[in-house]
C-alpha cells in the first residue's frame, strides 16, 4: 500500500511542487507553534516533501534533516533548496536514519498514508529518532485524500495508544482547519499532536 502511495506522488510530483510552496509553514505549524524551538535544535522533517518547511526551520537557526522518500519531489526541493540536508529514506521503518537522534521529529501530512499494519511498525521508529527530552510532532488528517494517493482513517485515540506503547506521552492535542482552501472545501480537518520522550534532558 505504501508502495502506491509513494508512486502517486511520483505521478503528481511536478504538479504539486507549487501547491505545497504556496503554503506558509508558519501558519501550517501554527497549532504546535510552541513545540518549535526558539534556540538551535536538530531536526527531522519525515516527509519533507520540497522541503519547504525545513528551509523555514533551517532560517531559524535549526540543523534540520529533510527526509523524503520520493525522488520527483526530493529532487525538485534540492534545486530550490541546495543547501538542506536530503535524505532518501521512508517509514515505516526510516531504516537509513537508524542511530541518529534528534530534540524534533516532524510529521506533517503523512500518517494518513500509513495503514495500521505500518503504523504498528512506524511509531516506535519515529520514537527512536527522539534525544532524551525529543518531541514528536504529527498531524493527523481527518477527511478524504486525492484517488491517486490513497488514505486511511485516522483515529486520535488509537494514535496515542501506539505513542504510549513506545515510550511516549502525549503532551498537546488540538484540532485545526486545513490552510488549504480545496481541503477545507472537501471538509478537510487536522489534529496536531505532540508527544514528548520519556526520558527528561540531563
């Protein structure tokens, strides 16, 4: 399933490269505004996309990793954005990241894509990538997806749950309107989540 996910966006890469540029990632992460650091912080952006929002990260004084599992639009980001650190890797299991450890892990717009046998293996992969004191920050769509790309249901509960079984503890919960004007349309609803390491920073 992930396969045909990733195989749409290949498909609908040059098309979508300006509508995810037309979005301010300071609005987009307006709900978790203060899960973004305001001192110099490591970063993940899982499923960076153009890499939009890690630039934007980055110009605030992170070292930001964007991670980006499909070529057409990791490529199109290295034109726009030479200087970011691209990573071709993909959940579930983010096997190329394995080690490292970061005080952010983004996921913005991608559990959707996921269904629950991923999600299963995908969580504790993203909690792996927490330094003690990390938050993991998500969005978790609510509504229909584009037919070439396709979505599962997300429910919030359940998602904490898998957070919980890997070591994390919800720490903010709230629900959003989509920025987009067509995914607002079609009835588009977010819920942005933050969940924190167990381990506190020494």
């Amino acid at each position: 399933m992930i396969a045909t996910v990733l195989a749409g966006y290949e498909a609908d890469g040059a098309g979508l490269v300006e509508r995810f540029e037309a979005i301010d990632p300071a609005a987009l992460y307006a709900p978790v505004q203060d899960f973004i650091p305001a001192v110099s912080a490591r970063i993940a952006d899982i499923g960076a996309g153009t890499g939009r929002d890690a630039a934007w990260l980055a110009g605030l004084g992170h070292a930001v990793v964007a991670v980006e599992p499909v070529a057409a639009l990791r490529e199109a980001g290295r034109a726009l954005r030479p200087d970011l650190v691209w990573v071709d890797d993909r959940l579930p299991a983010l096997s190329g990241l394995r080690g490292e450890l970061f005080d952010r892990v983004l996921l913005s717009g991608v559990w959707q894509h996921l269904d629950d046998a991923a999600r299963a293996i995908a969580m504790p992969a993203l909690a792996s990538l927490l330094a003690p004191g990390g938050i993991l920050v998500m969005s978790l769509r609510h509504g229909p997806g584009a037919p070439s790309r396709p979505v599962w249901p997300v429910d919030v509960e359940v998602t904490v749950t898998l957070a919980e079984a890997a070591g994390l503890r919800l720490v903010h919960c709230v629900e959003a309107d989509s920025v987009q004007a067509g995914n607002r349309a079609a009835g588009v609803t977010w819920t942005w989540v933050a969940f924190a390491s167990a381990s506190p920073p020494p």
